[in-house]
C-alpha cells in the first residue's frame, strides 16, 4: 500500500514537533500521490525525515490532523483502542457516566466529540475523515456500551469549513432525556434538541467552584443557557439569582431544572444580555456576583480583533452593576482568544471602569477536555475570578 506523502517548506516542523497536531495548507511544500478528504497521510520534513501521519482535506486550511507518529491503519480495533483509553481516564475522574468521552485531538481522534450521558451518546463529527469513518464509529459505540440511544449533532460553522453540510439525526434509539446530578444539582437533559452537543461538561468543575462563592448573595448569571451557575449557586444558599439568556428554550430548561430542584431564589428572563446590561445601572439594580460565560466572539483569527472589543464593552457593562467588593466569574471559550489576550481585554475594561482587580482563580475546563501542552488550541475554555474594587 502507498501513502500519500505531504512535504513540509523548510523549518515550518518545529511546532509539530513540539507537539502540536495540524499542518496548515501554506506549511506544505508538496504532495506526492492524490490524497482525497479524510485520507491519510505520511508527513515529512522538507528533508525527508518522518514527522507522522495524520488526516488530510484539501479544503482547509487545516490540511493535515495528525492522529499518530507510527502507521496505524483507522479501522475498528484502532477507533476501540482510543475510545477504551480515552474511557479508563473518564472512569477514574467521575464516579457516574456522564462525561466528555472523546476530545477531538486532545484524545487523539481529530475532528471527533462524543459526550456521554449515561446510556444516551451524542456524537458531534467535525472533519472529514470522521465522516467517512462514522459508520465504524458508531459500531464501536454500539459494541462496548449498548447505548439506548446514539444522536448525531452534526452542526456548526467548523463542518462548513471541513466541506462537510450541517445534520442533526438519531442514529440509534429514540429521542428521550436524562437526569444528571451535579453533586447534589439535578440537570434533566435532551442531548438531542439542548444545544451544542445537549449539555456543557467543560465547566462542571467551575460551577462546583462558584458555590464558595454563593452564600448569602445576590448573583447576575449572564448567558446562563439552562442554568449551570445559576443553580449550583442557588443550591449553595444564594440570596436572589437573575439567570438571563436570550434563547427562550433555554430559559423554559432552566424554568424545569429550578422545579426538579425545588428552587425558589431564581429568577429567569429571557432578554439580550446587552440589553438586560443596558438597561440595569437606571433600575439601580447593583449585584454581590456576575458571572458571564458566554457564546464563543471568534470563530478565526481574522476576528479576533472585534471579539477583543466586545469581550472589553461586556466586560464594562458588568462593571457598572457589580458592587464594591463584589466576585467576577468570567469566561472565554473563543479558543483564538489565549489566555493572556483575556485577562489583558478584562484590565482594559476595569482600568476604563475606575475598577481595580484581584485575580482570585485561575481554571479552564474539566479534565475530560484534556489540553495537550503544545497545541494551545485545545486548551480553549478560559475561566477567571476576580474580585473588583
């Protein structure tokens, strides 16, 4: 068998050599065969010494996923092999099955995302050569856990890129929800029809950490989607919480999630936050805790300045109905936004405010969004503490 072979221009191996997993269509010095999207690949230096091998599409600008360093053909017994170690870590964090099961390339399967909720998967493909490999993906689903259902949320703007049209269909089953406890917080979920992929895993360790912070207070959850933060703070004694959202759907989930929890101190509106911002400092309305985590700003690098700015106005607009004192719990999951970029967009708005900060915390998501050290990518969710004088 012949593998196509990818040439890198001279130099341009040093990142993937420190690990990270993408070559890019302007690296490529030359393509020896006829690679088609979903192929794999042998990848060289400019010299010829081997790198890897990896996924190509070539119409992207993400030619090249490398998903290992030895040939290893993707069939059945290679998608089981990484499934059953990305499981052995879920099993040993959590003590219940509801998890990010596989990370895209942090789990060394590029392009694919399955979340678990108990026996129901929701499986969200997002490269081409997921995509023509999905039948065998579902198969090993089938075969090492005898879901009840398996759905397909094949949406979002990353398909598009990858030449691939937006699907949403249930492969295995029946639609139905599921009920899953966060330490004493009762979430009913629809991977089907919630958004995204049903429900947001990555900040699970985040919302157990804003109970600290609860007690006694008055809390502004800003995107609070089905009402992650808002109910964990509620449950942890919170005087009064304003969860707000734009999307009705979510509000009606939150709406059901507060009665499963028999919680009485929320109250949800389904306004624009902008709006809801705008409109808050002449009510007087002043709060102990905001939290914000909203939408991605930027889904490229092309974006990234107005994301910069919009990141700077909320955060502005937070500032002005956040008392003395009060706790900031912020987040980023645009992941061309890094870190550093973050927390510079948030001193900007507290120096325009008149506000000064301490950093309190530092996090990003739950350890079952693994983060590879050399591919600053995956490491998307940022989630910061502050409290603002």
């Amino acid at each position: 068998m012949t593998i196509p072979t990818i040439r890198l221009r001279p130099k341009e191996e040093k990142r993937i050599l420190s690990g990270h997993l993408w070559v890019f269509s302007n690296e490529i010095a030359a393509i020896e065969g006829s690679p088609a999207a979903g192929d794999v690949v042998s990848v060289k230096r400019n010299g010829g010494g081997h790198i890897g091998f990896g996924f190509y599409n070539p119409q992207t600008l993400i030619a090249v996923r490398l998903f290992s360093k030895e040939y290893v053909e993707p069939d059945k017994e290679f998608f089981a092999g990484r499934m059953t170690s990305a499981l052995q870590l879920r099993e040993t964090l959590f003590h219940s099955p509801f998890y990010r099961l596989i990370h895209s390339e942090s789990d060394f399967l590029p392009g694919l995302i399955i979340e678990r909720f108990g026996t129901l998967f929701s499986v969200q493909i997002l490269s081409a050569a997921m995509e023509i490999r999905k039948e065998i993906i579902y198969g090993c689903l089938r075969e090492m856990f005898e879901p009840a259902a398996i759905y397909e949320r094949n949406e979002g703007s990353s398909r598009e890129l990858e030449g691939l049209p937006q699907s949403r269909a249930i492969v295995h089953g029946q639609e139905s929800t599921v009920d899953y406890d966060e330490s004493g917080v009762t979430f009913r979920i629809n991977p089907f029809s919630g958004q995204k992929t049903g429900f947001y895993f990555d900040q699970r360790l985040n919302r157990i950490f804003s109970r600290e912070l609860a007690s006694s207070s008055s809390v502004l959850d800003l995107f609070s989607n089905e009402g992650g933060f808002a109910l964990n703070m509620a449950h942890a004694g919170a005087g009064k919480v304003v969860a707000v959202d734009s999307s009705l759907p979510a509000i009606n989930a939150l709406q059901l999630n507060l009665d499963l929890n028999g919680l009485k101190n929320v109250r949800a509106i389904a306004d624009d936050v902008s709006s809801f911002l705008a409109k808050a400092p002449e009510a007087g309305e002043k709060y102990d805790v905001v939290v914000s985590d909203p939408p991605s700003f930027t889904k490229n690098r092309k974006s990234v300045p107005a994301a910069k700015a919009g990141y700077k106005h909320l955060h502005e607009a937070i500032f002005s109905v956040l008392k003395k004192g009060g706790i900031l719990l912020t987040a980023s999951c645009s992941h061309h936004i890094f870190r550093e970029t973050f927390e510079e967009v948030i001193a900007a708005a507290a120096e325009r405010s008149g506000r000064t900060l301490q950093l309190l915390h530092r996090a990003g998501a739950s350890p079952d969004h693994p983060v590879l050290p050399g591919m600053p990518e995956t490491e998307y969710l940022k989630f910061n503490a502050y409290r603002v004088f």
